[in-house]
C-alpha cells in the first residue's frame, strides 16, 4: 500500500469490489473489521467472502496492496493461510454499523447509519464519520446516481432535509413509466443491486410496487433475489407472477434451492409448477421435499478413524493403513476423549504433512463445523455447499460424536443437487 496517498472511500462503494491476488479475482469484499483502541477506530481486516463453497478469508489490513475504485488488489501469494471468519469482539461495518439506529444519550431514535466514511491516512485505513442523510440511504440501496441529485438539491437549497416524495412512490406500470428521474435512475441501477440488499428493499414495499420492481429484474437476478426474501414475500411474489414466470425462476435454481422456495408454497401451487419445469428436475426436487425435514443422524455412519489426542504421527499413520479399508469416511481421522467427545480432526493431507513425531493434539484442528444429531437433511446440505467438506462429524448436545455424514450421501439423496 502507497503510505503517500491521502484517499477516501464509502463503505457503500467498497462493499462488493472484486478482490484479487494479481490477476486471478478470488472473491468479493464482504466487510470491513476495525479496531476502536485509537481516536478513531482503525481498519485491521478486510473480510472476504467466496463462492463455490470456499472459505471466507480474513486479510490483515498490511496484506492489502491496492484499495482501487473497481478492485482491491491483496499482496499475498496465496488464499488459504487466510481462512476464517471475524471473532467474538471484532467489529464490522457492514454487519454490526450499516441500517442500524443511532440513539442520543437518552436512548432515544435520532436517525440510521446508511453510510460510513473512511480516510486512509499515512498507510492506514481509518473509519471517520457516520452518514445519515438521505442521499446516504440512497447510496445504501444502490441508487447512487439520484443520491448525487438530491445531495445537489439539498445544496441549492440549504436543508439536509429532502421531501420523501422524490423517493417513496413506484408507479404501478414501472415498464411504461418514464417521468421520473428516480424510476430511471432505478431500472438502470436494479441489475447493480445485490441480491440480498434487494430482498430487504423489496420487503419493505407495498405488494404492488414490490411487485413492479421484481418483474424487471432478469431471471438469474430475480431468482437468486427470490431465494432472499422471506418466506411470507416468496409466497406473495410466487402467487402474484404468471406461472410460466414462476416456473422460469424455478428452472434456473438448483433442485435444493427451488425446493427451498416451494416448500413454502400450498401444495397445489407447488404440483403447478412443477409440471411446467423439466421433468427430470422437477423428480430430484418432489425427491427433496419428502427428505427436507429428515434427521442426519439417521443418515450418518459410525464407520469413522478414530484416535486419542496423544497418540503420534506415527503411530496414526501405522493404524490408518488398516482401519481405512473398513471406513466409510478416509479422508478426515477424528480426535476424541475417552468419553467420545469430539475434540478435532485431520485431514488426510495434514496427516501426511505432519511430523511423525509430533502428536495428534498438538496439530489437530480444533475449530470445526459440525451438525446436531437433530439436524435435518436440509441443514446438512446447506452446510456441504458453504464448505464443499466431503464429510461432518454428527454430535449430540454433549459434543459427543454419533457419527459423520458423508457428502456423497447427502448428494445421493438429493439427486446430486448440491
């Protein structure tokens, strides 16, 4: 990072900026963690998210090379070192300061924090001021331009104050509709939108304007909105589109995903969609619908590597050779106490990398993700396509392991929907 520069930045702008390591993009900024121990609370990580299953990196703020207008650019050589997510006490702009209220000292409602300024100063990156205004909150739902408008107005006119008329209707017929500087300002900006920031708008909306927003979005975008919103805003958006709409967004999500959405919906309702999709789709997701609420424990296998924690490399690896061929899972050895506890797991790539001499404890992972036995079926999936982990340890509420889940069970179930 050039220490000369004198920049700043919004958080609404940074939010969502492709993030690179050269020229390979490997994900987006997600948030951005400070440190309040200054004056002014000081950037210490950028929070990355990924897609297809990889775990969110936590880049220290000296590992970030460029913090352009379109990408960041991270001096690092690789991903992986940089895996977690923010801990108990760090906080984050967007998810802990965005949208939420600020109160005067008598706890009472003075306004909401739709933006925040940044400034980097001599190298470092520090948070300097909350923004309230209007024009913030236009920024926050993506309508930059017409944030600019009004700010401009504003200016003329010498109050921070902007008639919400400039902001809160839509016209029944947004398609036809083209005398206002706001709805155009909005079909442009709506495929800009993230999916989740657009399911909060649209919750927010009458049903009609809601309505007249969703059905200019383009069938990847509107469907992967639809998998945002809430389950009493999906059954209204459903019943308001025309079938062969519904059906269109349905086709283009994954058998797990469409299900998801039409286990809200009566059964009737749901029976009409599917016969308008593809046949083959239409089988995995009626398939998962009747297995949604299963129990993993009833799925899960006790065919698992097993040793105590001070047991060494050496010797794992002598007994790995003969308890693989009777496991259903090889590729991770589970650590547990003498009363079945899970306390960590290796895989088998870390086995082979490890000392012999060292001891399993000493280099087991301790962080894990695990389901509860009375998990079901469904929140197993969910947790295989976040993590792509070809299996996850089963506990009960003891934390004492019942078994592990493999992954291609889960796809087998689901008609390899995940």
């Amino acid at each position: 990072m050039n220490t000369n520069l004198e920049k700043t930045y919004l958080l609404s702008d940074l939010i969502g900026l492709s993030v690179k390591i050269g020229t390979k993009k490997i994900g987006k900024l997600a948030d951005v963690i400070v440190t309040e121990a200054g004056k002014m609370p000081e950037v210490t990580h950028l929070l990355i998210s990924r897609s297809f299953g990889y775990k969110s990196l936590m880049v220290p703020w000296a590992k970030v090379g460029d913090l352009g207008v379109k990408s960041v650019a991270l001096d690092i050589a690789a991903p992986e070192p940089f895996e977690g997510e923010p801990e108990q006490g760090q906080v984050c702009l967007k998810d802990h300061l965005l949208d939420k209220k600020v109160l005067d000292c008598d706890d009472d409602e003075v306004e909401v924090v739709y933006d925040i300024k940044l400034a980097l100063r001599h190298g470092r990156l520090y948070a300097t001021d909350v923004d309230c205004s209007r024009a913030a909150f236009l920024r926050r739902i993506g309508l930059k331009r017409l944030a600019n408008f009004v700010r401009e107005i504003a200016a003329k006119i010498k109050d921070d104050t902007i008639p919400w008329t400039y902001v809160q209707r839509l016209p029944e017929d947004i398609t036809g509709f083209k005398g206002s500087v706001k709805l155009n300002v909005l079909k442009e900006k709506l495929p800009e939108i993230h999916p989740v920031d657009l399911a909060d708008i649209l919750e927010e909306l009458d049903p009609d304007e809601r309505l007249a927003i969703f059905n200019e979005l383009e069938t990847e975008h509107a469907s992967d909105t639809l998998e945002e919103v809430e389950p009493r805003v999906q059954r209204e958006l459903i019943a308001a589109l025309e079938k062969k709409r519904a059906a269109e967004l349905i086709d283009d999500m994954t058998p797990a995903q469409a299900a998801d959405i039409l286990a809200v919906l009566p059964a009737a309702d749901c029976d009409a969609l599917l016969e308008l999709i593809d046949a083959t789709d239409a089988g995995k997701i009626r398939h998962l619908l009747e297995h949604h609420q299963d129990r993993i424990a009833d799925f899960a296998t006790n065919h698992l590597i097993t040793f105590k924690p001070g047991i060494t490399i050496h010797e794992v690896l002598r007994q790995y050779r003969t308890a693989a061929p009777t496991a259903d899972v090889v590729m991770y050895v589970y650590v547990l106490d003498d009363h079945g506890a899970l306390l960590g797991a290796l895989d088998i790539r870390e086995l082979l990398q490890a000392n012999e001499s060292d001891r399993v404890e000493d280099v087991m992972t301790t962080n894990l993700v695990t389901l509860n036995a009375e998990d079901t079926v469904k929140a197993a999936a969910k947790l295989f396509t976040r993590y792509s982990f070809r299996a996850i340890p089963v506990v009960d509420d003891c934390n004492v392991m019942i078994g592990a889940i493999p992954y291609r069970d889960v796809m087998d179930l689901k008609h390899h929907y995940v």
